[in-house]
C-alpha cells in the first residue's frame, strides 16, 4: 500500500478506536450489562421506527418512481430534481418545514400530536421515501429498452409490465436500499432529538446524548453505544451484500421510451401519485421559504454562525477527500470499503462519546471544538466521498495504469499530470458532497459546541429550542439556499457524464 | 407486404425519410453505415418510433395508431430478448399470452416451437443458464409461436460467432421458407446478407438508397455510397 493510503487508514483506525475505547473501558468497569427497562425500551422503539419509517418511504417510493419512469410531461425533470432536496436539506430545517406544516398552530391546524412517533414517521417518510422513490427510478431507467419494446411488441398491459420488466428489476436492490434506509432512521439523531417526546419516544442514539449532556452518566450512555454500535454493524454489513447501492444521488440515465402507462386511466393514476408525492415532499420546503423570507433579517448570530458553518464544512469536505482519495485505489478496495464502513457503522454520538470522555480527562473539550466538529464531519461524509471517487479511480486506473508504467509516470507527478486533472470533476463532486453532509450536521456540534461556537444548524436548534421560530425560520432559508446551491452543483456533475 | 411512402422521422437533428416497397415473402437484407438509420426504420416498422409524416402499410393495412402489440409483426434483438427470471419455455410461452395463460393446444405449440428451435431439453433452464445463441433461439421460437408474418431482426446474431451466426441464419432461412415470412434483417456482415437475403436495402443518412437483389448489390458499382461502403468487399471475394 502507498504511503497515502497506509495513512489515511492509520487516521481513520485512531479516530474510531479513540472514539470506542473509552466507551468500552468505562462501560466494563461500571458494569455494562444493567439491562435496564430504559435500554430495552430505547432499542425497541429505535427499531420499531426504523422498520415502520422504512417500510411506508418504500411503499410510497415504488408508485412514485414508477409513475415517474413511464410518464413523459413537462416539469418531469423539475419533480425529480425536488427529490433530491429532502436528502440535501439539512435535517433540523426540513424539521422547522414540518412544525411548520403539521404543528399545533400549524398549516393543518394541529391536527394531531407531533412530537412522538407519528412526528417521526413524518420526518423521516419526508427524507427517505424520495431517496427510495430515487434509488428505485435508477434501478428502472437500467432496464434496457429492449424490454419495453419487446413487452410492447408481446401485448403486455400495465401490471404485466410491472411483473415481468419492472418488479424483477426493482426486486434485488429492494433489499439493499431498504437496509439503507433503516441504517438511516436507526442513526437518525435529528430529528428524534427535536421531534420525539421523551423517555418514551427516544432513540439509542439521542439517547447517547441525553446519558451524557443531561445525565452525565457514562455507563448508560456506553451501553446504549455497544447496543447502537452492534445494530449498526450488523446492518451495514448486511447492506455491504448490496452491490451497486449508492449513497447520495444516483446518476439517471436517458428516460426510457415507455409503451405502457398511455391509457387515460393509467395517467391519471400516475398523476395523482405524482401530485401525493408532491405533497409530502413540497409543503415543509415551501413553509421554509415562505416563513424565512418573512423574518429575513440579519440577525447579529447569523453571520459568524453562517461563517463558521463554511468553514467547517469546507475543511471537512477537504479533509474526506484527502482521507477518500489513497484509499480509492482498486486494490485496496477492500480495506477502502472496510474503512469507510467503519466510519458509518460507529454512529458519530458514540465517537463524538469516546472523544468527549477521553479528552475531558485531559485537558477538555473547548479549544479543540472546531477540530473535534471537523474531523468527526469528515468522517461522517467519508463514505459518500469514498462513494463517488473509488469507481472513478478504478476507471482512470483502468485507462491509464499501463501506460503511465510504460512512460515511468508515478507518484507526485502522476497525481499532477494524470490524475488530478482526469479526477477533477468526481474530485469536485466528492468534495461538494462531503460538503452538503457537513453543512446540516447537527450531531457533531450538538456535542461540541459552546455558547461562542455555533454552526447554521446549531442556531436554528437553539432558536426553536427558545421558540424564536421565525429566526429560526430565517437561519433555516440561509441554510436551505446554501444546500440547494450544493445540490445543484452535484445534480450537473453527476449527471454530464450521463450517456446521452 | 411491406410499404413505407415517405416517413419522415426526426432523430436529434438527423432528418431522415424512408420509402420502401418489399414483396410478402422477400428476405431482405438492410445494411448501410453506422447511425444511418437502419435500426430506426425497423423501430418505425414495429411501432416503437412514430413518424412525423407518411405512410406505414404492413400485408397492406394502414398502420397509423397502430399499437406494437397489434402490428403483423415479431421483432428480434441484439441482446434483451429474455426475461431473466422466467425458464425458456415461459419466454417462449410469452410469445402467445402475456398473462402465462396457455391452454392444452397453445402448449403444445410452444413444445413444437422449442423443439423446432432446437431448445427442447433446455425447457426450464433459466436464459443465465444458457449460451447467447441459445438465447436467440429462444427468440426466434417465440417469434414462431405467434406467428406473425413479418419477422424484423435488429442485429440479431451481431454478438455470435461465425459458426453460430450461420447456425441461426439457417434456422431464420429454413422458417422465412417453410412459413412464407417477410424478413427484414438488419445486419453489418456483408457475408449474411449474401448467404441469406434475396435483398439488400442500402440506408445512408437517412434515406434508402437502394433496394436492389443480392448479387446485384455486392457486384454493381453504379452508385458512389455503396461502393465506398462496400470498398473492395466484393472483389476480394
């Protein structure tokens, strides 16, 4: 292995073992295993949110992709670019979104409870069943084209289609991209940490956070991290099974011409999936443009926090593709994957846990706040830079290996000459990406932050926290615009290699 | 019988116009360059493209609005003719109902169209399980078990080797002759529209250029595109 490489994994394993360890040695010296009624009740209702917020974002996402995979109508584009938003919105503005909407005193005039399960449900249908609906549509725009016309040459009516071209298709990756989603709602910090209510609605991971901001007890908070950590593991290595399943935004490819999905009946059924889809996805996005332009002012928080939050996202996304890009090489695909997952599969309040004890005990937590934020960004964006640049490096390492050997091109000026310039526009997408990814986290400086240091997303949370809702509301535009500028940059990278 | 009076069809900013005329029966060959418009005039054809103008008529019915579904027409592909997850004797079985409900005769049809595409033992293998030449049997026995009398071949045996190639060009020459179908095959090879066609359609940019008989085609120099197409194809053999 190159020396890049052997570093950047050397970085990873200190920060995750640095991270772990302490956990662990507190959690065996005062008795781990106090299998509490608070635990079991914790893990049951991770999971028991998870599955149910897993299973209603697929059911809704298989309708949508396929009625936006067989109908051609002006603002198609526009519908699936919108899908892309949830994923890119910082967490706790969509959340600010769907107070918005769905509180008391809200759109809908409070017409239940929010804070609780049906809260979280909501939140997390509202991210996850337009990155299924997403994942699904490129699974049906691989179908070759032969298949429609064959099934249209065949006489194949609307459910055969679905039966014999497009269920076959969707059927392998349903797994893995189920798997993914409820990686994402077990982690999901957020949103529970805002929108559950209480002992009786909390989540391992905001658990964590409450064992240790609140309660200072490190032991409950060790076991609750060895139970998230085991889950997390266990599930991330069932996703590994999953090849091709990609995290972030898959590239479509050219829409496909369909035959079936013509009959009036069969449009206006796609539309009204269409306009639900709309539905769940647009009203939180409008309520955050339309309450933030009311209380648009510059607040005197807003410009350091909106400082610090590019700052630190900047420096994370740099320090993801540095970590990323030594261990992109194919042959070490292994170790590359195995070190990105390892830095999925250990949730960032566990690090952020092991971090925060072992430093506490030294010197304390405050003078390395940013440092702490950014390396723990960083490794949380690991895996979608590790994502984007590994195939691009297998492909230009494909393409160029053997005639750089040949030309005795290698090192420093094989990165300057060859790749750099033939990586720049997947470079550019990693680093955008680890960006968005920085930029909504509220994990990191939720546990790190102090008074003087604040990021765009801890603002919001500490406004709606003193229910200053429309500044909240303001931060959280400034927020969503700067997301929306990213998602627009990743969308045009990742979509001008498209095979036209 | 097959007619297209001036279709005119837009590809990106390619224009493109086709007229033809072959006789019920004709095995016709369509050759021509790369992006001239060869599979798109099959595609026209079997209705998966529209044209902006003109004429289709097939066994001389006017095919405006017709669905692919109810054109006289089978079509072959390069590749994508299974469907991965049914055995053989279900792609096939396709071939006469969409919804797999077949009766006793129907069956039996499809058994006789798997043994005449020499598939028999292979009924439930799965199209993983079997070779790419296999696979075009597969679609070649579907294509006689609906029995439609044209039968429109999209670079069907392009990825075969020559021995395959020439396997499955009997097999299409044995059915065009014992069933009467009109054949329109798009190939590359100058070597299987000899062996096979009576035909060869030209299409250039486009537009058919010719439409003339086999030997007439690979040995006439009359017309500057073909020949240049053609180089010292035929001389050499």
């Amino acid at each position: 292995m190159k020396p890049g490489g052997i570093f950047a994994l050397a970085a990873i394993l200190l920060a995750v073992i640095a991270g772990l360890a302490p956990v662990v040695v507190i959690g065996l010296s005062e008795g781990l295993m106090r299998a509490d009624p608070y635990l079991f009740r914790v893990i049951r209702f991770t999971l028991l949110q998870a599955a149910l917020s897993t299973i209603i974002s697929i059911l809704l996402a298989i309708p949508i992709a396929r009625a936006l995979a067989r109908q051609r109508f002006p603002g198609r584009f526009l519908i699936v670019r919108l899908f892309m938003l949830p994923l890119a919105l910082p967490a706790i503005v969509a959340i600010l979104g769907i107070v918005t909407v769905y509180g008391a005193g809200g759109w809908l005039g409070g017409a239940f409870d929010l804070y609780g399960l049906a809260g979280i449900l909501i939140a997390h249908v509202f991210f996850n069943a337009p990155l299924s609906a997403r994942l699904i549509l490129s699974r049906l725009e691989t179908i070759p084209p032969e298949s429609f016309r064959l099934g249209a040459n065949l006489g194949f009516h609307g459910a055969q289609v679905f039966r014999l071209i497009e269920w076959p298709q969707i059927r392998p990756a349903l797994a893995g991209i189920a798997t993914l989603i409820f990686l994402l709602c077990t982690a999901s910090f957020a949103v529970v940490l805002t929108l559950g209510g209480g002992p009786q609605a909390t989540t391992l991971e905001v658990a964590i956070y409450q064992a240790l901001r609140f309660d200072f007890d490190p032991a409950r908070a060790t076991a609750l991290a060895l139970v998230q950590v085991a889950i997390c593991c266990a599930l991330a290595l069932y996703a590994g099974r999953f090849t091709g399943l990609t995290l972030g935004a898959p590239p479509l490819r050219r829409t496909q011409i369909r035959y079936d999905g013509t009959a009036p009946l069969s449009r206006i059924g796609d539309a009204l999936i269409l306009l639900a889809s709309l539905a769940i996805v647009l009203p939180p996005i409008v309520a955050v443009v339309m309450s933030g332009m009311a209380g648009l002012r510059l607040d005197r928080d807003l410009i350091p926090a909106m400082l610090t939050s590019l700052g630190l996202a900047g420096s994370a996304a740099i320090l993801a593709a540095c970590l990323a890009w030594p261990l992109a090489a194919p042959r070490f695909a292994t170790l590359g994957n195995l070190a990105t997952l390892g830095a999925y599969i250990i949730p960032p309040a566990v690090l952020a846990t092991g971090w925060f004890i072992l430093l506490s005990r030294y010197s304390g937590t405050n003078a390395l706040a940013p440092v702490l934020v950014i390396a723990l960004n960083a490794l949380m964006a690991l895996p979608f830079a590790y994502g984007v640049l590994a195939p691009a490096v297998a492909e230009a390492g494909s393409r160029h290996d053997r005639l750089c050997a040949g030309l005795g091109i290698a090192g420093f000026n094989r990165f300057r000459l060859i790749d750099l310039p033939a990586l720049k526009r997947p470079l550019t997408l990693a680093l955008v990406m680890a960006g968005i990814v920085s930029l909504g986290d509220l994990t990191a400086i939720t546990l790190f932050g102090t008074q003087d240091f604040v990021t765009l997303p801890s603002l919001i949370y500490r406004q709606m926290g003193s229910y200053r809702m429309e500044q909240a509301a303001a931060t959280s535009l400034v927020l969503a615009l700067f997301a929306f500028v990213l998602i627009t940059v990743t969308e045009s990278l990742g979509t001008r290699d498209d095979p036209a | 019988m097959i007619r297209l009076e001036r279709v005119r069809f837009l590809y990106e900013d390619m224009e493109m116009e086709f007229s033809l005329d072959v006789e019920r029966g004709s095995f016709v060959a369509v050759t021509g360059p790369s992006g001239a418009g060869k599979s798109t005039l099959l595609a026209l054809i079997a209705g998966f493209e529209t044209q902006v103008s003109g004429s289709i008529h097939l066994d001389t019915r006017d095919m405006a609005d017709v669905p692919p579904e109810q054109r006289p027409v089978s079509m072959i592909f390069q590749d994508h003719n299974t469907f991965s997850h049914l055995d053989l004797w279900k792609n096939v079985a396709l071939g006469i109902s969409p919804g797999l409900r077949l009766d006793k005769t129907q069956r039996a049809r499809v058994d006789e169209a798997m043994s005449l595409a020499g598939l028999g033992e292979l009924k439930h293998r799965l199209p993983g399980e079997i070779s790419g030449g296999e696979r075009q049997r597969v679609a070649i026995a579907r294509a006689l078990v609906r029995d439609r009398p044209i039968l429109l071949l999209d670079e069907a045996f392009a990825s075969l080797g020559p021995a395959l190639r020439r396997d499955m060009l009997d097999l299409v020459k044995t059915l065009h002759k014992d069933r009467g179908l009109t054949v329109l095959m798009v190939s590359h090879q100058p070597e299987d529209a000899r062996y096979a066609a009576g035909q060869v359609a030209f299409v250039h940019q486009g537009r058919i250029l010719a439409l003339r008989p086999t030997l007439k085609f690979f040995t006439a120099r009359d017309i500057p595109e073909i020949a240049d197409y053609l180089g010292d194809w035929s001389a050499a053999r």
